[in-house]
C-alpha cells in the first residue's frame, strides 16, 4: 500500500529588533514557485519543528534567530502548489543583517506597509494573521 501523506514544513516569521518599526525577513525564492516569502522549508525526518525553525532560519537568512512561539498551522491541500504540505508557523526575532543563502535568491526587510502584493504559497493570509496578532492581539480563527 502506498500512503500520500503531506509533508511537514515550517515557516518563520522574523522580526528584527535592532530596525526602528521590527521589520520582518522575506526571501526572494531561488526555486519555483518563484516570488517572495517567508523564510522556512521542510522538517527532516527525525527532526524537532523547533529545530527546524532554527535550521531553516539559519539556511536562508544566515541569522541566529530566537523562536518566541509557535503561531499558527496552516494545513489547505492546496497551499503549496508542487503538493500537499502542513506548515506549523513560528514568531521569531534576530538582530543583525540577513544575508540571501540557500534557496534563497534575495532577501529584504519589509515593514507592514511595505510587504509585496503577491507572495509565494499562502504566505500573504499568514502576514495577514500575523499583523492581526501583532497590533490586535486576535489570534486566527480555526
């Protein structure tokens, strides 16, 4: 019997504390689907979501990031459009400079304002979410 399970993958909203406003991290993708988005991956097998957090952080930002909490699951099939994926989103902030590594092409600092329009997979709901927790304190509906 084959199973068709998702795949687990994390996300990491990145605040950095040392920038007036706390900006958060986006990377350009360096893969398809093209476009920006929050820096994360998919868990290993054996591996902590936490320590995947961290790992994935470190991969595509080259920034020691602090995990503050879990935020949210996000779990549509369709999310991600190469296959179905979970993603279990992590707060974090970092101080110093990120630096594009990994499958990331570029990286930026974006205040709320400044977000771009069209990210990658479900990412613009999650930041949507996300400032809705960060200046209201609501977190999002299941």
């Amino acid at each position: 019997m084959t199973y068709r399970n998702p795949a687990p993958t994390v996300d990491i909203i990145i605040e950095m504390r040392d920038r007036p406003h706390r900006p958060i991290v986006l990377i350009e993708r360096r893969n398809e689907p093209f476009g920006w988005a929050i820096p994360g991956g998919f868990v290993d097998y054996g591996e902590l979501v936490e320590t995947a957090a961290i790992r994935e952080a470190q991969e595509e930002t080259r920034l020691a990031v602090t995990l503050i909490e879990q935020f949210h699951v996000y779990s549509d099939p369709h999310r991600d459009p190469r296959k179905h994926t979970i993603s279990i989103v992590f707060l974090a902030y970092a101080t110093g400079t990120p630096v594009a590594d990994d499958d990331a092409k570029d990286i930026a600092l974006f205040a709320p304002w400044e977000v771009p329009n069209q990210l990658c997979f479900d990412h613009d709901r999650i930041l949507q979410d996300y400032w809705q927790y960060r200046h209201y304190g609501q977190r999002p509906k299941l």
